[in-house]
C-alpha cells in the first residue's frame, strides 16, 4: 500500500529552564494511505508530541516528516498553516469547539481558509453534518449540545475539508462509554468506507481495538508492533 | 479572515467584562473630551474673537489693550490715511476703544474678578458683526450707560438689565445685554468711548481697530504707522492679537496635552488589561484555530479589531458622556489682561470624532501586545489549556 506518512529518525527535545528533556529519541514509522493507526503508551512517553509532528503543529529537533511527499518538517509557519488547512483534519479530546459559534458555523470555519462559495461551503458543511449524523442540530451551541455531540461537530469539522489525514488526540477520554463507542464507530466508518488515514493517540485499549493496528511507545521509542488487520485475518 | 461574528460574539459572551471595559474607556474618553473642550472653548472664544482684515493699532510694545495708549493726535492722524475703509456716509472704519480692566464681584465669589469695560463707538457695532444685542436696548452717548455680554450678566451680580453697579466714582446703568458668538467680547461690558474716557479721565484710547480698503492697504496703513516716528505705534491684524492672547492661557493648553497624555495611556493600559484577560481564557480556541490552519498574522488580526471595536464602543460611550459638559460656560482669568475669560465647553464634531479616533487608536496599542501573544503561543502546548 502507498506510504502517506514517512517518519525518519524523528528526535523531539523540549527545554524546561536549562535542562534538555528527549521526548521521542529517533522514531522512524511508515503510515500507509488508508490506515488506521492507534498510538498507546504511558503519559508523557511522547504519543501526543509524535502526533502533533504529524499534524504540523509542531516541529521534530531533529529528523525528517514527510506527508504524501512533501517534508513538512522544512515548511515555514505560514505555509505550514496552509498545508494543515488542506491536510489535517483534527480531533480533541475535549472536542475543542468554538463556544460562540453554532453547529454549522464551527464546522464551516475550515472551510473559510478555501475559495469555496457560500453555496458550497453550505452543502459540504451540510453533508458532514449529515455523515456524523447531526443534521437536526445544526444551529445548537456546542452549550446545548452533549458531550458526544459535541465531539461529532468536532468530526464533521474534521473531514469537512476532505484532509489526507485526520489525527485525533484521546477522541474519547472525556466521553461516557457509549458514546465513546458511537465515535469509535464513526471513525471506523470514516476510515472504511471514506477511506480516511486516521492517526489516533488512546489510553484505552478498547479504542485502539478500533484501528488496523496499534503501536506503543515508551520513553519516546516505538517499542512494539501489532499489526491487528494481519491478527485479524 | 477570521469571522467577524466570531469577535462579536465573544464580546457579547463575556458581556460584563466588555461593559465594564466599556465604561472604563468611556470615562478616560469623557474626561479627556472634557479637557479638549475647555481647549476648544478658550481657542474659539479668543482666535475667533479677531478677523484677519481688521487692523490693530496698539502702543509699541503693548502686549494687551489694557497697558496701551493711543493719543487722540495719532486717532486723528490714522483717520485720515489713505487706504482706510469708509462706510456708506463717506465715514472712515475706524474704532477708538478704551479698555479698562475693573474688579465687580461675581455670584459665586464676592471678592470678584476683574472684567474688561470696552468703551466704544458706533462703529465698534458695525465692524464687529458677532456682537448682537439680546436684550434691553443699546447705550446712548454721553451716558452712564452700558450693555453686558451674556456670559457676564450670568456670572456677576447686579448684571442685569435694570441694575446699577459702581465703577470708580461713577454709578453705570445697564440697559442691555449682547451676546458675541463665543469671541472674547463675551467677558466684556460695553460703554460709550468718550464718556467712558471722560469718567475715567483718560484723555488717550487703548487701541484703534480700522479696516483697510484691501490687503494692498493693509500693509500701506502699516507702514504709514510704523515710519511715522511721531506715532510710535505698531500694527497687527486683529486674528492675531487675539491669537497672541491665547499664549497667556497656554497653561490651559499644557494641561489638557499632559492630561489628555495620561488619559491615553490609561485607556491604553485598560484595553490592554481587558485583551490579555480575553486572550488568556481563549488560549485553547484561538490555537486550535491556528491548528484548522488560520495564520499567524489572521488571528492577529482577529483579536486587534475586537480590542479596536471595544475600545471604539468606548469611545462612543465618552462622547455621549461628555456631551452634557457643552452646556457648562465658565471662566479663566487671562493673564495678559488680568481680567476674566468666559467661555463654554465646546465638544463639537472635531472633538467627538477626535475623542473616537483617539479611543481606537488606545485600543489598536492596548491591542498589540495581548494579540502578538495570542499569535505567537506555541499551538501543540496551548492546545492543552484548559
């Protein structure tokens, strides 16, 4: 299967005060188009961070990324905002929605960095609305909304760009279990039948059941494999 | 483009900081409007008290009317330059005015302040069109009679039409009262020149006012005056003997710039206070608007027009505070001539727009800072405020 992403020896050091401390120490991971990927560890081993270098809102101290053959690692601060507006999709853990704005207009946001007409803007925020299964709630505040409805806006806000790439950051830590399992479900969906390449960082087993397969780091190494379409099968 | 709604409506979510916000602007705008005012009401009641086609003749050397003198000889001399204004009985336009600055106690202090009494002739009337009787009727030569300007019957006592209030020996009547447009005859009382002269045994006029045929005449009146060494007399144009006036209020000017300076600043540091607190609660939002892939300089952007926009309803808000003050007429004392300067707040358009402009400006500095920081937070770890 074609490689999506291509990760190359990827360091990360943060400075606190004057001490140097290694979060991920050389990781080197290919990400196929397609996939669905979990990313388990302890906290603080370096999945958040790992994710963050993928989704280009932060840059490796060393090493190379490279997404559907452009190295990102190299981009400027604009042109990197640029590449994540068309790129990356992002999912929170605690959703992330714009109080202000209603349903539609926070999964309308992306869309006002591209030159898409007003009429189109509706129907594609109308159709990601619908895909997540909220078209009834469209002007509710993330206020009046559930937790696991708000995370849906969030999703539709997500894909509503079309990205090659949806990274989501613990999408289920802040949710009960069935709704948990509701967003699970959708994003198996997505990645199924939309055939979106989902990078996901869990605690929880039981979503990482959810994706192809799973990879654990600790203390900023990858350390295990399981391809779970190979188990599967 | 970050929505405009989306700032809008942050203001109103957090409606009682952005009222407070508000108001806390408005007031600095109000009390900086009410200092721009009192500037405005001094320049107008002196810069616009002279005309620039008018002449001035005064003493040499005399900085006001009340420390010159204008002999009679020299009246009768100028009268007959070539280049001197006739009206429609062939007369010159020419005003021999003696000004004599005299104490009369005011309403609300009875050791009182002096007020200038302008004696004046027919003429005075006819080449000052600003000065229009209001009430009563005008004095008649050779008679204790005076008119007063509106701003003084409102100040002093026994001002009004009717009443008789001493001045040296004499007792005056005053039998009218004018009002001069703002100019700085709205602090004086009026007599006729000659009895005035006779009363006051002044046998010399303060000053003459002429008005020359043009602007040629002008400077030939001026230097006919100033070559003629009986005279020793010299020559300005009315606008700017009154302009000259103003730097003995420059104390005023000085406070209102080093008030209106702070007021700034304040204004400056409350946006400021109220964009950081607005920046620092919406850390999470405003990255993960940076993360969907807003730039840098968009969010920037975002967060210098809400601060503009509060600061702008700020401003609104001082003018309308402001404006009650138009209708307060007070006086200063003019130094040059020791005498009282009445004049009123004047928040005029210039002023409200000026305050306006000034609130937005406070707010786009007030701004700048809590917006860079805004723009520049590192998103992975802003992303995780709560």
């Amino acid at each position: 299967m074609e490689t999506l992403v291509e990760i190359r020896d990827v360091r990360k050091v943060y400075k606190r005060d004057e001490f140097d401390v290694p979060v991920l120490n050389g990781i080197t991971l290919d990400v196929p188009r397609g996939d669905f990927l979990a990313l388990m560890g302890p906290s603080g081993s370096g999945k958040t961070t790992l994710l963050n270098l993928i989704a280009g809102i932060d840059r490796p101290t060393s090493g190379r990324i490279i997404v559907d053959g452009k190295e990102i690692s190299r981009f400027s601060e604009t042109a990197l905002a640029s590449w994540r507006a068309r790129h990356v999709g992002f999912i929170f853990q605690l959703y992330n929605l714009i109080p202000v704005l209603n349903a539609f207009e926070n999964v309308e946001l992306p869309l006002l960095l591209t030159k898409l007409s007003k009429k189109e803007r509706r129907e594609h925020v109308t159709a990601a609305l619908n895909i997540v299964g909220l078209s009834d709630r469209i002007f509710h505040y993330p206020r009046q909304l559930s937790g696991g409805q708000e995370q849906r806006v969030a999703i539709a806000r997500a894909v509503v760009t079309d990205p090659s790439i949806l990274v989501a950051d613990e999408p289920t830590g802040d949710l009960d279990a069935r709704n948990a399992q509701e967003t699970l479900d959708l994003l198996q969906r997505l990645n199924e039948e939309f055939d979106k390449t989902i990078m996901m960082v869990t605690h929880d087993p039981k979503a990482a059941q959810h994706a192809r397969r799973t990879m654990h780091l600790e203390k900023g190494l990858l350390v295990e494999m399981q391809e779970m379409a190979a188990a599967q099968a | 483009m970050v929505p405009l709604k989306y700032n809008i409506r942050n203001l109103r979510a957090r409606s009682v900081s952005t009222l407070m916000s508000v108001f806390g602007i408005g007031i600095v705008i109000a009390v900086m409007l009410s200092m721009m005012a009192l500037n405005n009401g001094v320049q107008k009641a002196t810069t616009t008290s002279g005309s620039k086609d008018a002449m001035m003749v005064l003493r040499e050397g005399a900085q006001a009317e009340v420390s010159s003198w204008v002999t009679k000889e020299a009246y009768r001399i100028i009268r007959e330059l070539p280049g001197v204004r006739k009206d429609s009985k062939g007369q010159p336009l020419l005003s021999p005015e003696i000004v004599i600055a005299f104490k009369i106690p005011k309403k609300d202090d009875p050791k009182g302040s002096n007020v200038i009494v302008r004696g004046v002739t027919q003429n005075a009337f006819a080449m000052r069109p600003n000065v229009r009787l209001i009430q009563g009727r005008m004095f008649r030569p050779g008679l204790n009679e005076v008119i007063v300007a509106r701003r003084v019957r409102d100040r002093f006592v026994n001002t009004n039409v009717g009443d008789t209030f001493k001045f040296g020996p004499q007792l005056w009547n005053v039998v009218g009262v004018f009002d001069a447009h703002g100019t700085a005859f709205d602090s004086e009382i009026w007599a006729d020149v000659d009895y005035l002269g006779q009363a006051r045994k002044r046998d010399a006029y303060s000053s003459l006012v002429l008005h020359p045929v043009d602007r040629a005449a002008f400077e030939s009146i001026k230097a006919a005056i100033k070559n003629d060494n009986r005279l020793k007399l010299a020559v300005k144009s009315e606008y700017q003997y009154y302009s000259e006036q103003t730097t003995g209020l420059l104390g005023i000017v000085i406070l209102v710039f080093i008030v209106t300076a702070f007021m700034i600043f304040a204004a400056i540091l409350a946006t400021m206070n109220t964009m950081f607190t607005a920046v620092s609660s919406r850390k999470r939002e405003l990255a993960t608007m940076r993360a969907i892939g807003y730039k840098r300089r968009t969010i920037l952007l975002a967060m210098m027009i809400e601060s503009a926009f509060v600061a702008f309803l700020g401003g609104v808000a001082g003018v309308l505070l402001a404006l009650p003050v138009n209708f307060i007429s007070t006086g200063t004392v003019n130094w040059q001539t020791f005498s009282e300067v009445a004049f009123n707040f004047d928040v005029d358009r210039h002023v409200a727009m000026l305050g306006i402009l000034l609130a937005v400006v406070s707010g786009v500095f007030g701004g700048l800072l809590p917006a860079i920081s805004a723009a520049r937070m590192p998103i992975a770890q802003a992303l995780r405020e709560i």
